[in-house]
C-alpha cells in the first residue's frame, strides 16, 4: 500500500514542448525543453534536481540516455536511469522516482521523455513484428493491434461503429485544447470515410506519429508544500507487463491492464468506482475500450458501448482523455497523459475541465500490448 | 517460384544453427516444428531450449501445419515494396492444430476469410534457394 510508506509523494511540476512537427528541435532537446518547462511550473530550477530518469526515443535507442540528457541540464544527478517497458516506462520511471526518494537517495527527481519521430527518423515505427513477421507482411504497430483489435471484437462483440466513438469523443476533447495537433471534430461517416490502413483500423483508428517532449517534476509532500502549485498526489501504482509475442500468449486480445489495474486500485485503497476522470494511453481505438473492461471499470464488452453511449465525454459519468489523447492532442508515448490528469486535478483545464475532480487515472502501454502500467493520482492532501 | 516475389528475398530471416531445419523443411515442401521430449509440445520460433519447460532436450518433427484462423487484418498501407502489387492483402494469425500460432500472409485470396475458417499450409518458393509458409484455405 502507497500510505504504508514513510511519506506521500507528488508531482510539483509539469511542462511539455509543441506537439506534432518541431523540425530543428533535436531529441535531446525535447527532454531539456520539457525539464525546463516542468522546473518551472514547479518554481524549482536546475540545482534542486538530484534525479534524472527517462523513457528511451522511440525512434532510435541510445545508449546512456539519461545521463546525456542530464548533462544537456548541466545536472550531476545521484540518481539517473532509463527504463525500457516503452510506452509505460512513464509510469515504470515513477515507481522508481519514488522508490529513490524514499530510500533516501535523491529528494527532486526529473523525469521525462521526448523524441523527433516526425521530423527525424521515423523507421523505428513501421519495422516488421513478431520474429519473421516481415515474410508474413506484418509491418508496423498499426497492424499488430488490428490483429489484437479483431479478436477483441470477435470474443466480446465490440463493434466498428464503436471503435469510431472512441476516436470520436478524444477528438471532440481535443478541439478544446490549443496544445492538440487534431482539434477538428469529425463524423462516424468521415471516420468510415478516412482510408484503411490494415482493417479493422481506419486512418482514424491510429495516434498520429509526433514529435514532442514532456516532462513532469517528483518530491514529497513536505517539500511540496514550499512550492506555489497545488501538489498532485501519487496515491497508488501498478504493473503487469504480458510480455510476450502478442498473437503467442494464451490470450491475445487482453493487455496487462487487470492485474495492473488491481494493484494500482489496491496500492491506492480505492475502488474503481471512486475514480472521476482517466487519461488512458489510447494508441488505437481498440485500448481504451480493452483497457476500461480489464480495468473493471465496465464489463468486458460493454467498453464500446460505455463510449457510444457518451459517458466518456466531459461532462459525462466518466470523462476520458480529456485533451484528446495520443489519438488527437499527440501521438506521443503517453508522458503527456500525465501531464493533462496532473492539470485536471489542478484545475487549469479552461472550456475541457472536468467538474471538480478529486481522483484520476493514467493508464500507459507499451509494445504491442506487451507492457501496461497504471496509476492513481489525486488533489486530496492529508 | 515467380517474379510477383522476387523482392520477398530481404524479409526472410537468416538462416542459422537453431532455425535451419525449418527452412529447409520448407524448401523440401514440409513444415517442421521443433518437438520437446520433455514435455510433448511443439514450439515456433525455434529456440536451444522448450520455452514451456526448459529442457534442452528437443527433436524436430514434420508437422501436418493445418489450422484454423486466430485473426487477420486486410493490409492497404505500403509498408514494403515485396507486398505492393499484392495489396490490399491478408495476413493471418493462424492457430496450428500442431501447437504454435503462426504468422503468415494470405495471399490472392478469392473471397475474405473469417475467424475460425479452416487453413492449410501454403508453401510458397521465393528463389532457388528459398520457400516461406503462407496459408490459404481449406479446400
């Protein structure tokens, strides 16, 4: 449990640089733009970090990245680290944050990601899956989580017209939000309407490939409370990483998501009932609706209809991914989701917030359903 | 063997100690799994030990390879240039009657498939040297 431990800990800080196409901005920048941001927002500056953890690019994969980018800040951290469980190693790093903190080894900790897959390479992205999958003409994510997404729909009954609400409702949250790349709302026939990539997935179906950077700002409640921003708390966290080949696991359509969910709900004493919004890692349609039914949260195969019905959208039961999620604000891998609960349970949300909430949730996924992470943050303070 | 894959050559994987006798398996028109005397199952990709068990202890044995359909997509984007003049095109997630699940493309199909129809090997010759597994319908 979160509360067993010595003290609570918060995110102070949160910054992030433009979405979707930043040409001249290098991959370590991102990370340092990003820093700075969050450094900033948490009135902290360089010389109050002791930490530096961050997600590898996605688009490459280099080596010593973390203390590269903890040079670019002119940082000599004791603690510094990069975690490979790609789009949940944003959460993964939060854990470890913690943990560092707790054993008494760093007390500000910086974690970030960010990347140039749109201006810079973007190779990485349509790479051939699963062994020998390229003989077999399995390129990219894309067409790995339709294979994931067609089974779902065969097991459960999840239906197309469904998939398009998801993209449908993040789309509508977006046109709210200035930093998003996609802010125009679009229709189920536009969504049909939008080319095929690898059916069951339109066009719309798919996150958007982006570059980007995001960072967010860790340290205990204590130190919080010098700070001017109202401190978002890390109330519980979980992981369950499914690993393998997706299509050779015993059940393919299914991610980490309800044993990480568990365990997050558990860690942070709440019931799925007592969440008030989620930012979930939306990289295809098909997540969000697996990831809510694993969570619990509905049935298993009431996800689609839970969003058709509109009860995702602002305003609704429960709002998901408020500022448009990688689908429509960025298709980076999911620091951002963060950043937008941590604004939510601020408060800073403009036309986009949701009413007065007091728990959130961020969901985060790697691979091709291979990694998932979830936490539980909220604005309550003792 | 024809022209349509004369650009497949660049995606098959390298053939090396673990994984030859199912390359040449195909090449002499037969579909070969790795066997585990440890525990009885038939494993793909080919490994120096059964995932399933551990044991170091396996054999390689000609396998019927029919199956049924897991899942598939309908590929339209032009991820490679070997896939162009075939697109929109299947692949498939095929469960083996034999064990494993194989990942295999479906191609010139005459009518689109559905979960749960059943498949058989398709050996397709790329060059002199080489022939990959696809699948196409029972029939």
């Amino acid at each position: 449990m979160m509360k067993d431990l010595k003290q609570r800990y918060c995110i102070v800080g949160v910054g992030h640089t433009a979405y979707g196409k930043n040409p001249g901005v290098s991959q370590i920048a991102h990370n340092v733009l990003a820093i700075r941001a969050a450094l900033d927002d948490a009135s902290l500056t360089t010389d109050d970090v002791d930490g530096v953890l961050t997600k590898a690019p996605s688009s490459t994969f280099p080596m010593l990245w973390a203390p590269k980018i903890a040079e670019a800040l002119r940082i000599q951290p004791q603690v510094v680290g990069t975690l490979d469980q790609a789009g949940a190693s944003n959460i993964g790093l939060i854990q470890y944050a913690i943990s560092a903190i707790e054993l008494g080894q760093a007390s500000v900790v910086a974690i970030s990601y960010g990347d140039n897959p749109r201006t810079g390479s973007r190779a990485s992205y349509a790479r051939a899956r699963g062994g020998d999958g390229a003989v077999a003409g399995l390129f990219g994510a894309p067409s790995s989580y339709a294979m994931a997404a067609r089974r779902r729909m065969y097991e459960y009954g999840t239906t197309k017209e469904q998939l398009a609400y998801v993209a449908m409702t993040h789309r509508h949250h977006a046109s709210m939000n200035d930093n998003a790349i996609f802010r125009d709302p679009f229709t189920i026939d536009e969504y049909l309407d939008s080319r095929w990539v690898a059916e069951p997935f339109n066009l719309l179906d798919c996150c958007p490939v982006s570059d980007g950077g995001a960072a967010y700002i860790i340290t205990t409640e204590e130190r919080a409370k010098e700070l001017t921003k109202t401190p978002v708390f890390i109330d519980g966290i979980g992981q369950n990483h499914p690993s393998w080949e997706f299509f050779r696991r015993k059940d393919m359509a299914a991610s980490g998501a309800a044993v990480s969910g568990k365990m997050a709900f558990e860690s942070a004493g709440i019931k799925p009932d007592d969440v008030d919004f989620c930012e979930i890692y939306d990289c295809f349609t098909i997540v969000p609706i697996i990831t809510l039914e694993e969570y619990g949260i509905v049935e298993r195969g009431k996800g689609g209809e839970f969003y058709q019905e509109g009860h995702t959208r602002i305003g609704g039961k429960l709002p998901c991914n408020t500022s448009g999620g990688l689908l429509s604000e960025t298709g980076m891998p999911g620091t951002q989701l963060v950043v937008e609960a941590v604004r939510q349970l601020r408060g800073e949300c403009g036309d986009r917030q949701v009413d007065n909430p007091e728990t959130g949730l961020v969901s985060q996924q790697g691979g091709i359903l291979t990694t998932h992470a979830t936490m539980i943050l909220s604005n309550k303070g003792a | 063997m024809s022209e349509e894959f004369s650009e497949f050559g660049e995606l098959l994987p390298e053939i090396n100690a673990i994984n030859s006798p199912y390359w040449d398996g195909l090449g002499e028109g037969e579909v070969r799994l790795q066997h585990c005397k440890g525990c009885g199952v038939n494993q793909y990709p080919a490994e120096s030990f059964c995932y399933e068990c551990g044991s170091t202890d396996l054999e390689w044995r000609k396998v019927d390879g029919g199956g049924e359909v897991y899942s598939f997509i309908v590929v339209h984007q032009p991820y490679h240039a070997a896939f162009k003049s075939f697109l929109p095109y299947t692949v498939a997630i095929v469960q083996m009657d034999d064990g494993p699940r194989m990942l295999a493309a479906m191609l010139n199909l005459d009518a689109p498939i559905n979960i749960g129809d059943r498949v058989q090997p398709h050996i397709q010759a790329i060059n002199n040297e080489r022939s990959v597994l696809m699948y196409e319908p029972t029939g």
